[in-house]
C-alpha cells in the first residue's frame, strides 16, 4: 500500500503482533547489555522474596521490544520503503511489570501519518503492549517513526 493510502488507517488499530515469551536468558542477557543488574531482574531466590513473587522483566526491555514485536505481526506497511528510523516518543508509561516466563504482544493503533517533505513520512502509533492473562497491560506509549520512500 502506498504511504497515502496507509494514512488513510489513521484512527485504526492497524495490527497485533504474535506473542513472544520473555524468558530469564533474555532477561539476563538485557541486563549483561545494559548494565542493570538489579535483583528483581536477574536474581531469581531473592526476587521470590518481594511482592513480585519472582523475577520481573526491565521495563525498558518492554520497550525495547517493540520492533521485535513490530516485524511479527500483520502490519500494513508502505510500499517502496528505503530506511525506516525511530524518531522518539511523545508518552511512555509502565503500567504493570511482566513476570519472567510471561508472554507479551503489541497492539498498534495508527494516530498520525503526516509527509514532513517529498518521500519522508512520519507515522505516530499508540502502542499497548498486552501481558497474556493479566488485566493491565505492561506498557502504553506513543511512539514516532519516520520512513523514507
């Protein structure tokens, strides 16, 4: 589909993502990647011993999975596009934490397409990410990106 007839989704949800396990290898590798050790991330006994009841996955790692996320799921995407790059977010927040072993997918719900110039497009989606069984999801945000066609 061409980037005008993408914008003409505005409003829509335009795509769900497959679900994908956040196990404690990723986790860890996360933290070894980042720096962030904390306990209730990596340390499985001790973490027991907090109200999480176990491990939790770094909220930034949610984040961060969004274009994992983004390229497994049925996505309408603009036809002829050359380089596609994150341009940043207007709003993040993290409503629940993930559970280590606990599966999560996105939902993409398009609220602006706008050409900025000739061939560059910038498309703002809110996306949920969606924790299996829990009533709240993990996190909502609005996040920008910018493609050249």
């Amino acid at each position: 589909m061409t980037p005008q007839e993408l914008a003409t989704k505005v409003g829509e949800v335009i795509g769900t993502s497959d679900w994908v396990e956040m196990t404690q290898d990723k986790v860890n590798m996360f933290a070894d990647a980042t720096g962030d050790h904390q306990f209730i991330h990596v340390d499985v006994e001790k973490a027991k011993l907090t109200p999480f009841g176990g491990t939790i996955v770094h909220g930034f790692m949610t984040l961060s999975m969004i274009p994992y996320l983004s390229a497994h799921g049925g996505f309408p995407r603009a036809d002829g596009v050359k380089m596609g790059i994150n341009y940043g977010g207007n709003k993040t927040r993290f409503i629940s934490p993930v559970r280590v072993g606990k599966r999560i997918r996105g939902h993409w719900k398009l609220l602006e397409m706008v050409e900025k110039r000739p061939g560059q497009w910038q498309q703002t989606c809110e996306i949920t990410i969606e924790i299996e069984g829990e009533d709240k999801p993990a996190l909502i945000c609005e996040w920008i990106m910018q493609f050249f066609v």
